[in-house]
C-alpha cells in the first residue's frame, strides 16, 4: 500500500528538478517514464530531465491528428537534447473501426463519441506506455482549469495503479515561460498565436483573454467535464455524466468548431 502522505512529507521541500531526480532515485529508469505532449510544461520537465545524472524515460503519443508543428518540436527537442523519446501510436484497427462505425470527426457530435476518440487514440497507447512502471511524471499544473483543482505534486493514479508525480503542480503559466526563456527551452511556435494548451488539431483552439488554459481545448464542451482520460481516476479529474454538449454550434459565439478551427489555424 503506498503512503501518500508520507511520500509528501519526503519530497515537500524539493524543487521541481530534484523531485525529477528523487523520483529517478526511488524508481529507477525501470519504473518511471515522463508523458510528455510537448506542451510548454512538458517541455520544461524534459529540459529538467536532460539535466540529470539518472536517467528518466520520455515518450508521447501520436495520435494521428497532431498540429504538423507538433512533429517539428518533436524532432527539435530530440536533437537539442540528444534524447530519445519514444512515440506511442494508437492500434490502426481500432482506429479505423471507430471511424468508418461514426466517422472522422466523430468528436464533434457529442461528449460520448469525444471521450471514445481519446480512448481510442490516447488512452489506449497510454496504457501500454506505462505497463510495467510504479510511477509516471507529467506536466499537470492546478491553476490550467477546473477540473485540475486540488491536485498535489504526488498523486495516487487509481485508474492506472502508479504514483503521479506533477513537478510543476503548484507553478504559475507566467513562472513556466520565465523558465523557457530564461533557459531557452525550445517550444511549441503555436503558443505564439494563442494556442496555451495544444492537443489534437481539430479540438485545440487559441483562447481569448481571460480565459483558462485549457479553454481552447474540446471548447465545445462544459469546462468541468473536458479531461480527455488520460488523468481520470482521482474525484478532481472524474467527469461526472451530467452536463454533456452535443451542439457541434456550442463554441459561445455561435460559430461551429470548424469554423473556429480555421479562424485560429
């Protein structure tokens, strides 16, 4: 039975780096990996990473519908760290059973076909790329929307049964981007147009001011519903089923999501 609390005691007076390094130290490159989805978070970690002594594991997901932008960091970042980072892809059969039975942009009709993409396409990898580890580090932050609330650096994974560890939990957007400038962190060039969370081209959107960080992201959506299933399992990331959209005209100005998508690509 793991300890949580005492886990947190452990770690409490950490910095983000060493909390990288303890979770090396206790888990060994065996038993941790970093999801990275090449965010500006995730980049952060990676430059993190690249820094230490012991080493961590890093792979991300493909999903088949990624910005082409997406790709460019992608292959930016392996060679200015002289990384390797590992791409998970979704089964092809499943994939295409999926499309051909409610089509390719399945997503738009309701959160129902939504959440069955994501499964689909990132879950499903996800649970392969953490087979066999104790633990997983990622780029949660609490104040990026409602539904990452009352998160701690280390978490219980209840969905996936390994430690979570979120070295930036507790940082500010604004201390995130001082980091990457400061130390030159390379990143995604669609955050220069508005684009604070990206994921899949045709569900990520800039966002406008005073809007949260994942408001781009399914924006078609109630905002206390949007997780895509990588990180359910504890009460702060469960959906509840109450609150579905299935207007494909749910963006607040009554413009479709391909028309969003288009204004801000």
């Amino acid at each position: 039975m793991i300890d949580l609390d005492a886990l947190r005691r452990e770690t409490a007076d950490l910095s983000s780096s060493s909390l990288i390094e303890w979770a090396a130290a206790t888990y060994g490159s065996a038993g941790v990996a970093f999801a990275s989805s090449l965010g500006a978070e995730d980049q952060v970690i990676t430059h993190m990473i690249s820094g230490l002594s012991a080493g961590v594991p890093v792979f991300t997901l493909d999903t088949g519908r990624l910005f082409a932008e997406t790709y460019d960091l992608l292959d930016v970042t392996r060679k200015r760290y002289g990384m390797d980072i590992s791409v998970y892809f979704p089964d092809a059969g499943r994939v295409e059973q999926m499309v051909r039975s409610r089509g390719p942009n399945l997503f738009y009709e309701s959160v129902e076909n939504r959440k069955l993409c994501c499964h689909v396409r990132k879950v499903e990898p996800l649970e392969r790329a953490l087979s066999g580890l104790k633990a997983w580090i990622v780029g949660l932050r609490e104040e990026q929307a409602v539904t990452r609330q009352g998160m701690s650096r280390i978490d219980w994974d209840e969905k996936n049964g390994l430690v979570r560890i979120s070295p930036l939990a507790d940082w500010s957007e604004d201390r995130v981007w001082e980091f990457i400038r400061e130390h030159d962190v390379p990143y995604h060039r669609l955050h220069d147009s508005g684009f604070r969370s990206i994921g899949c081209a045709p569900c990520t959107r800039a966002v406008g001011n005073g809007e949260d960080a994942r408001a781009g992201r399914w924006w078609w959506e109630d905002p206390h519903h949007k997780e895509c299933g990588l990180h359910a399992g504890d009460p702060q990331f469960e959906p509840s089923a109450t609150g579905r959209q299935s207007d494909r005209s749910a963006a607040g100005d009554g413009s479709t999501p391909f028309g969003i998508q288009r204004l801000n690509s």
